[in-house]
C-alpha cells in the first residue's frame, strides 16, 4: 500500500506529545517558516495537544547571525513555549533542550492538563528499571557502553 504525504504525516505525529521546532539562527527565512510548522503539528496531533520548545541552532556560527535571541524569545512567548539556542557542533544546550522539553511534558502530566490515556502512546507510566545517563555522565566514566 502506497501512502501519500498526508497520511505518512498524520502517521509521523500521531501519539507525540511533545517537539521540538527547530530553525537556523543563520538563515531568517527559517525563521519565517515558524509558524507555519508549528500550525501544521498542531493540525495533525488532534485532539491531543502538543508541547514545543523552540530551539534557534546554529548558535556556533553567531558571525553569520540573522535572527536575534530577542525575535525568538518574544516569537516563543507569544505561542506560549520556551526558547533555547543550541550547536550540534559545539555540542552546546543540545541536551538541555530535551530535558526542558521533557520537563515541560512531565509538569503538564503532573498538573493534570496532559492525562495519560487507554491507547494513547503520548506518555506511558511505570517504572523504567534500568538508569538512563546523560552523556555527561558518560563522558566522564570509565564505562564505555551503557548496553
């Protein structure tokens, strides 16, 4: 069976509960794009909502900048998410951007405004036995796989 567009991306959001809305700091038409992405997630994820954090990457390259931290933040604020910026290369707030993110779904949990539902696979419950490490963490032991 052949999916057309829509349907892979009704597929592709379906049971998330959370994202991150990316752009290039370096390029303003990213930038632009925001709010059309954001739309279209929101379109798709019905009727569950979904929590986003934006994230402005590039941060490594800030000679080429085209979009201020102050246009993101007050473009974050005004759809009611958090901003962070952040450089793959550089390896710098890529892991605080999944943890706010993620703290922002469990405050929500908590709060009672995301419940977790029967079939729902948004956000499970239960114990996870085994400890998840950062990769601080792991950079800093002697243990080389967390396997």
């Amino acid at each position: 069976m052949i999916k057309t567009g829509r349907s892979i991306t009704r597929a592709y959001y379906r049971n998330s509960v959370g994202g991150l809305l990316l752009f290039d700091i370096t390029n303003r038409r990213s930038f632009q794009n925001v709010h059309d992405w954001l739309e279209e997630a929101r379109s798709h994820v019905q009727p569950h909502s979904i929590v986003f954090l934006l994230v402005g990457h590039k941060c490594d390259l800030e000679a080429q900048r085209q979009v201020t931290r102050q246009e993101a933040e007050k473009l974050a604020g005004a759809y009611g998410m958090r901003y962070v910026e952040t450089s793959a290369r550089d390896a710098i707030n890529v892991e605080h951007a999944f943890t706010e993110l993620t703290r922002d779904i469990f405050a929500l949990v908590r709060s009672g405004d995301i419940t977790i539902q029967e079939g729902w696979e948004g956000v499970k419950s239960g114990f996870v036995p085994n400890v998840v490490h950062s990769s601080e963490e792991v950079t800093k032991s002697d243990r080389r796989c967390l396997c």
